[in-house]
C-alpha cells in the first residue's frame, strides 16, 4: 500500500513549492492529498510565483490555479504518514487556522516526517513545535524561529536541513534536497 502524504495549502500558495513536490511524490508512488481551509475536492486555489529580479525582496507573479483533491473538514490524520509545507503568500495567514495548527501538531506528536520549505516554516513558528531544533527557512522567517527556540541556519537555496522528523530548505531551488531527505524519513529508497 502507497503511503500517504498531507499537503497544506492555500491562496497564494508558492506556484513552484506546491506543484513540483506534488508531482514529483505523486511520480514516486506516494498518494498526496491537498487541502485548503474552506475549500473542497476539486475547488481550485490561485498560486503565485516568487521570484528575484533586482529588488530589494522577491517580485510576486500570478502563478496557476491548484486544484485541491480532498476536503479540509473531513480528512482523517491517521490515515497519513507524512507532512508537507508549502511557502508563499498563504503560511501568513493559515498560522491563524487553529485546525491547521493542530494538524501540524499532530505529525510532531506522533513523529511522523514533516517537510516545510521557504515561508511554510511560519505555520511552524505559530504551531510552537521547533523549540530546540535546528531548521532553515527564507531568510526573512530567521527571526521568527529564533523567537520559538529553534536555530536558523542560513544556507544556499538549493540546499535542506534535517533534524529528527524534520527537513526544511529555504525556497524552491531546494527541491531536490528536501525531497530526497523526506524520502529518506519516509523509509523510501531510490536506487538507479
């Protein structure tokens, strides 16, 4: 049996953060179930690019729409062996959503792997669940790990850390870092 992995998302989620791990665990067998506050099988999210081009932060471009294939209310956390966190825009305010942050709390508590890249890391912050562990994040979330008791670590963006059941990257060009650690927490192996 597949195993099976909870996406949390949302509008504004990060075109790239959600897309390309989506695809890539679904092209390793994994099932992958999406979901968004307020939002149904089948509704669709807008996402946005995040990109660099000269500014003093990332530019905001209007990614694709995402279609969310399970329904916030009725998924069952046990069902699942793993956790994946998207960055972008929508992190900012899903931290607000209490059952968001029981979610999250949930794959901590039962020490199952939980992945979190670039803005992402900040349901994280909110959830209270990196107090002693070391983790990255876009640069701009540093200051709120530090302010929970965790470490930030400032690495190159194509890179990941892992701690426990935890492996984060700072943004996108991380993708292939964090997913081969997730892989890895999740006992899968990949071999050529």
């Amino acid at each position: 049996m597949a195993k099976k992995i909870l996406m949390i998302a949302g509008d504004y989620v990060e075109d790239y953060e959600i897309m390309v791990p989506f695809q890539a665990m679904l092209s390793v067998g994994l099932e992958v179930d999406v979901i968004a506050p307020d939002r149904k099988k089948g509704d669709t999210i807008p996402t946005a690019i995040h990109d660099f081009v000269g500014d003093q932060t990332y530019k905001e471009l209007t990614g694709h729409r995402f279609a969310i294939n399970a329904d916030f209310d009725s998924i069952n956390l046990s069902d699942y062996d793993g956790l994946y966190v998207p960055g972008g825009r929508a992190p900012e305010y899903l931290r607000l959503e209490q059952k968001v942050l029981d979610i999250v709390k949930h794959f901590f508590e039962a020490d199952k792997p939980v992945a979190a890249i670039c803005h992402g890391i900040q349901i994280l912050t909110v959830a209270r669940v990196l107090e002693g562990r070391t983790l990255t994040a876009y640069v701009a979330v540093g200051p709120d790990i530090e302010l929970v008791g965790g470490t930030w670590k400032n690495i190159p963006a194509d890179q990941a850390i892992v701690d426990g059941n935890l492996v984060t990257s700072p943004a996108w060009p991380g993708h292939q870092a964090i997913l081969a650690e997730f892989y890895k927490l999740l006992g899968i192996k990949i071999t050529h």
